[in-house]
C-alpha cells in the first residue's frame, strides 16, 4: 500500500504550492547564507590603533618585523580604504552613465513595441501592454544587474585585507576569508537575481491573467536589462583595470625594476581598484545576464508548448526549480571548503577550489533528475521550426526525462569545460610551464607560445558546446538548449565564489606588499591569487560557454518569434549568409575597439607613471608619496568614455540590420557572431590566464624548472611580463566582453522582434525598397 501510494505521489508531480514557495524560500536561504559568511569574514578585525600618517614615505618599505603590529594592521586598512574609495567613485560615475543608458533604452523599447501593428486576435492595447511591461522588466533586470555588481564588490573590498591580516598566520586562515567573500557574492548575486525574477513573473501574472505567451515575451525584457548593464560593465571595468596594470607592469617592472604592487608606483591603487570593478562588478553582472537570458529564453519558448497553453505553473517553473535547487546544492558544497577540507598548505588551494566544482556537479545531477520527474508532465509537446513555409511550426512530443538528459550535459559539459580550461592556464600544467620555457629566448617566443595555447584550448570546450547543442535540440529542440545553458549555469553561486576569490586574494597580496608585510606573506598571498588566475578563468569559462548556448536558444526564439521557417534560416539563403560574414566579423571589429582602448588608456598610464618618477624628489628611494590621485583618474576618463562606440556597436547592430535588412538576414548576422564570437572569446581568455601563470610560475621559482628560469628580475622574468601585459587586455576586456555581445544582440532581437517582423514585413526597407 505504502508503495502504491508513493508511485501515486511521483506520478501526479508536485503541488503547485511548492514551487510557490520553494522557489523564493531557496532564494532566501541563500541569502541568508551569504549573511552567515559575510558576518564570519567580519571576525577579523582590523584594528591598529590610529591610521599610519605617512611624512616621508619610508615605513612602506619595512619589513613587518621592524614595525609594530598595530602599525602594520592599520597600514592595510588605510589602503583598503583608498581602494575602496576608488572602487565606489568609479562605480557611481559609471552608473551614472547607465542610468541614462536605461531611461533611452527604456523609451526605445516602450515606443518601438508599442507601435506595432496587432496580429488577430491581438489588439493595439495588447501591443502596448507589451511595451510598457518589456520595459519595466528591462528595467528591473538592469537595476538586478547594478546591484548584484555593486555588493560584490562592497564585500570584495571589505575582504581584501582580512584576507592579508589572516595571511599572516597561515595559508588556510587567508584562504577561508577569501573563499567566504567570493561565496557571499555568489550567493547573493544568485538568490537576487531568481528571486527578483521570480516575483517579476508573479507580478505580471496578475495583469496578464490566462495570457501567458504575452507574459512570457514581456519577460525577456528582464534577460535585456541585465545584459545590458553586464556589456558597460565588462567593458568599462575591464579598460579600467588593464589601463591601470599596464602601466603599471610596463614601468615598474621592466624599467625600474621594482617589485609587484610596490606603493612607490602611482598606478598601483589604480591596478587594485580595477581589480574590483572589472574583475569582480564585471563578472558578476557577466553570469547574471546569462542566467536571467537563459531563463527567459527557457520560458519564451516552453510559453507556446503545451505547458504554456495548458497553464501548468509547475511545469513551466522547471527552469526556475532547477537554479532554485542549484543555490541548495551551492550551499552544501561550500561546507566543504570552509569547514570539512579547507586548503590548509599553499599545494591544497587549488586540489580545493576544484572539488567545489566537481562535488556540486554530481550532487546536482540527481536533484536534476527529480525536478525533471517531479515537476513535468510524462510527457508535453513543443512547437519547433518546420521545414515547410506552409507550416512555419510543428509539434514535437518530449518526454520528462529528456529534460533531464538537456540538464545534464549542460552541466556535465560545464565541468569539463572547467577543467580543461584549469589544465591549459595553471602553472601546475605542461601548457603553462611551456610558455614560461619559451620566456628563456625573450618576449616574442613568449607571445607565440601564449597565442598558440589559447588557440589549441578551443578545441574541446568547442566539441563540449556542440555535444550540448546536438542533444538539446534533438531530445526537445531550442527548449533543450535553454535547459543545457541552464545546467551550465546551475551551480551558478559555487562557480561565483570561486571566480571573485581570485580579485580578493590579487588584492590581497597587493595590500600585503604595500603595508611593508614580510615576504612569507606576500608568498601566501602570491601562492591565493595564482590560484585565483586559474579559477578566473574556469570562470570566464563556464560564462562563454553558457553564452553560447544562451545565444543559441535566444537566437532559436528569435526565429520562432519572427516566424522565420527552416527553409528561410537556412544558410543558402543569400541574405542569411550575407548576414553570417557580417555577424562573424563583429567579435572582430569589437575587439579591435576594446582592445585599442586599453592601450590608448595605457600609453597615458605609462607617460603619468613616467612622469611622476621623473619629476618627483625621493619617489624612487622612499621618501616622498607617489600621486595615486591622477592615475585614478585616467583610469576612469579613458573606461568612461571609451566604453561607450563598443557599447553603441553591440546596440545598434540588431535593430539596423533588422530594420533596414530584415529578420532572415538578422538571423544570419546572430549566428555568425556566436560561432566566431565564442571561439575568439575562448582563445582570449586562456591564452591571457596563461601568461600570467607563468610570470608567477617564474616569480614562485617552487620547482627546479622554474628557479633554472632566474625568478623576479631576470630577463625570462621580464619576458614573462611583457606577455603578461600583452594577456591583460586579452583575458580581462576584450575575450570577457563577447560572450555579453553574442548574447546581447540576441536577447534585443528576441525583445524587439515584434517590431522587426513589423516593419516593412519583416523584410526590410533596403529590400523592400528594392524589391527583393
């Protein structure tokens, strides 16, 4: 009987009274979670008695031992305050720029979808609901989007010296203050966002009733909103950052010959303060837009299946339930780099950081398969693109546990991904000792060895999208991509933690060496942040590889949405091919731009930073203060205002081509900047983590390979930091910035479709006018 009874449980599914209140009641443990963690980091004191008032400089250049405790502890907090002065100033003048950005996007979105003429049995004053609430959705998910970005790096500045204070009595003390931090962004930026999304969708539930196709479009708004704000901030932050280490490396290192971080170079606040904004602000918008277009894509699409037409809430909260239950899993994981198997020597941080990703994968895979079972029908039909333009779609039967296979090889793939992306950039790897080898014959083997290790690393995360692609669409069509993006992205607030660990711990070492700390400190922290490289860029990882499945369920949306058949989207259709070539040349052209914005941003650097060791009595023995001051400054002049023609390209490019080109040709341009866009993107951001590993590979000097290469102020060591300076821009604006552009113009093609299948029928004006 007890059995019967339980088959009777599982097959009629859950209440829908659970998903009511599990989901935000998940969104809530999290972020009481992060509340815990937040308030453990906050046991470590920084108490020194009065602030250091520096006269002459020098006590920056003691060793901690010949200075009092109190000193050394209120040194490192005086420099957290100055790094996190600078990162609020940036942040609220980059804001500002956003918030004008949003009130025009925010008219363009109201008046361009609310001038659309209504298909029956739509009427004009459902096109203007759509309107207004795609863009008070666009306006909730930018909002989402600042101010995840804005407390992850709040807590990443609070966490910088305690980490550096905790360093001081051990490896595994640092490591948890760091770990902490990074897990508090995590689980914050994950429960706000499906929180936030969640009572967005319960919101317009009340207004739009038994329409839920119209609710569901109107909610990709949300999904824009935040990949808007992530594209400025990627950007913005990353030329802010990589502006300031630049100039930095290129002057202290090369030519003075001074160690990293040394408080006599003027740009190293500014390096600290990029370090937030673009590695930690940036970021974190970066996987919440990913996150919030996966879901919306996800719901768009399953808003026109049977789920959608039968009103089944729980059915059609699947891809809610599984990022819900993805905070639960993140939360037990991170038991065990806190408490059960913290990292407790310098060779157990990055063993540690890996397990995060690999437990809560299997932990995961399970709890997919019941959410898969539990919360959809046996089985429930879609409608996927058909190859006759008589009949633009047709139904597709899919079965619950398919869902659950689309989850898993997102997820599974997203692992993978992660750990090959570890073999290729951390200096414990024959990739990284490599480029460091290459370092013995000068800069330019360097480069080249570096160039030819991002290009080799495309090949299986490429092979791991395609599998992920090929399943989801075979097992339940665009729906199944949506839900393997979604996988990917399920342990979201885990792969957060251990990718803001990375700033906190570079940050750290930063404050260690400017408050004159010993040098068994600075070779703990030294040891934290070359793990947080490698975790970095497992992390810009999982977000490319997200972006590309996220961009393709968008883009399979898109189409649906312009009721583009099989036939028309095909790439023997002269103008979805003409828009392949162009949209393959975009990642291109916006990485030129991205890239030369950097190094005009630099040039500057270097000429102020040159300038003030020139002209400054004492700076270079110790005794006078460099002027931090003014390389803040054209940090933050060059990001803001060099942001700005890579923004408007990525903008602006889906609605000129839809407008003047039409919708098939748009298609073309969408799918040729996902294949380029996420290649290019992958090559970037390990070939940049590469030669920054091996500088440190060189610095650590932990094997005899790397004591034969000289260490710090040897010429392999210079070598290694001009390919270091030659990776930043790589690995931190340009390859970061396109997973947000593939996706980007996606999401608008998907928000605006209404308006783009409108005008001139979705053919264009160019070719209307023509006659084509």
């Amino acid at each position: 009987k007890d059995k019967a009874e339980l088959v009777t449980m599982l097959t009629a599914g859950l209440p829908e009274a659970v998903v009511v209140i599990g989901i935000p009641v998940s969104c809530i443990l999290g972020l009481i979670f992060a509340v815990v963690l937040w308030r453990q980091v906050a046991k470590v004191q920084l108490v020194g008695g009065q602030l250091v008032r520096s006269q002459n400089g020098r006590e920056y250049l003691l060793e901690e031992e010949q200075r009092g405790e109190e000193e050394v502890v209120a040194k490192a907090a005086q420099i957290q305050g100055y790094i996190a002065e600078g990162s609020r100033a940036f942040l609220f003048t980059e804001y500002k720029y956003m918030g004008v950005f949003a009130v025009i996007m925010s008219c363009a979105i109201f008046g361009l979808l609310s001038m659309v003429k209504p298909e029956a049995p739509r009427t004009h004053e459902d096109e203007v609901r759509n309107g207004l609430f795609s863009t008070i959705a666009f306006i909730i998910g930018a909002t989402t989007s600042i101010v995840s970005g804005y407390l992850g790096m709040s807590i990443a500045t609070y966490a910088n010296a305690r980490t550096t204070v905790e360093a001081r009595k051990g490896i595994a003390p640092a490591f948890i203050v760091a770990f902490r931090s990074g897990a508090v962004m995590g689980f914050l930026l994950s429960s706000l966002g499906l929180l936030n999304l969640y009572l967005t969708i319960v919101a317009f539930k009340q207004f739009y009733k038994d329409d839920w196709k119209g609710l569901f479009e109107a909610i990709t708004g949300y999904g824009l909103g935040g990949s808007s704000i992530a594209l400025f901030g990627r950007v913005g932050g990353g030329i802010y950052t990589k502006a300031a280490d630049v100039g930095a490396d290129l002057v202290g290192k090369i030519e003075k010959d001074i160690p990293e971080d040394d408080p006599r170079n003027p740009a190293v606040i500014a390096d600290n303060v990029g370090d937030n904004v673009g590695d930690i602000a940036g970021m974190g918008s970066d996987l919440f837009g990913s996150f919030a277009e996966s879901t919306c894509a996800a719901l768009v699409i399953s808003a026109v299946s049977s789920l959608g037409m039968d009103h089944d809430f729980v059915g059609i909260s699947f891809p809610l339930l599984i990022s819900a239950a993805g905070i639960l899993v993140c939360i037990v994981t991170t038991f065990l780099a806190t408490d059960i198997q913290p990292a407790k020597v310098i060779a157990d941080v990055e063993h540690t950081l890996k397990m995060q990703l690999i437990v809560s994968t299997f932990l995961m895979t399970p709890v997919a398969y019941g959410i898969a079972v539990l919360a959809l029908p046996a089985e429930f039909t879609l409608m996927v693109p058909s190859s006759d333009p008589n009949t633009p779609l047709v139904a597709k039967t899919v079965k619950n546990w398919y869902m659950f296979i689309t989850v898993a090889v997102g997820l599974w793939g997203g692992l993978l991904i992660g750990l090959q992306t570890e073999y290729f950039t951390s200096s414990r790897y024959q990739p990284v000792q490599d480029v460091a080898d290459a370092c013995r014959t000068g800069a330019a083997t360097d480069i080249i060895f570096g160039l030819a290790l991002g290009y080799k690393s495309c090949i299986l995360p490429t092979i791991a999208i395609a599998i992920c692609v090929y399943v989801g669409t075979s097992l339940a069509g665009m729906y199944g991509i949506a839900c393997a993006a979604l996988g990917m992205l399920a342990t979201l607030a885990t792969g957060l933690a251990i990718d803001a660990y990375g700033p906190i711990s570079d940050n750290a070492g930063g404050i260690a060496e400017m408050a004159g700390m010993g040098e068994d400190v600075r070779e703990r922290t030294d040891a934290l942040d070359a793990a947080g490289n490698t975790t970095a860029a497992i992390g810009k990882g999982f977000a490319i590889g997200s972006a590309a499945l996220v961009s393709l369920a968008l883009f399979g949306a898109f189409v649906t949405r312009a009721q583009i058949d099989m036939v028309h989207s095909s790439i023997l259709d002269p103008k979805v091919f003409s828009g392949l070539m162009i949209g393959a040349m975009l990642p291109y052209w916006f990485s030129a731009m991205t890239m030369k914005s950097v190094g005009k941003a630099a040039l500057a650097m270097v000429e102020e930073v040159r300038r003030q060791f020139n002209t400054i009595p004492g700076l270079m023995e110790g005794t006078a203060e460099p002027d931090y001051k003014a390389c803040v400054a054209i940090s933050t002049d060059a990001s803001l205002s060099e942001m700005v023609p890579p923004g408007a390209l990525v903008m602006l490019t889906p609605l000129v081509v839809g407008t003047l080109f039409g919708t098939q040709c748009l298609a073309g341009v969408l799918a040729g900047a996902l294949v380029s866009g996420v290649q290019l993107a992958v090559s970037m951001s390990n070939t940049g983590g590469a030669f920054d590993n091996a500088k440190k590979y060189i610095e650590a000097g932990n094997t005899e390979h790397a004591r034969e290469l000289g260490g710090k102020g040897s010429d392999c060591h210079k070598a290694a930091v001009i390919g270091d300076t030659v990776g930043d821009p790589l690995k931190d604006t340009s390859g970061p910035s396109l997973n947000i552009l593939v996706k980007l113009m996606a999401v608008e093609s998907l928000v605006f479709a209404p308006f783009l299948t409108y005008c001139a029928g979705g053919q264009g004006l160019v070719f209307q006018w023509l006659g084509f």
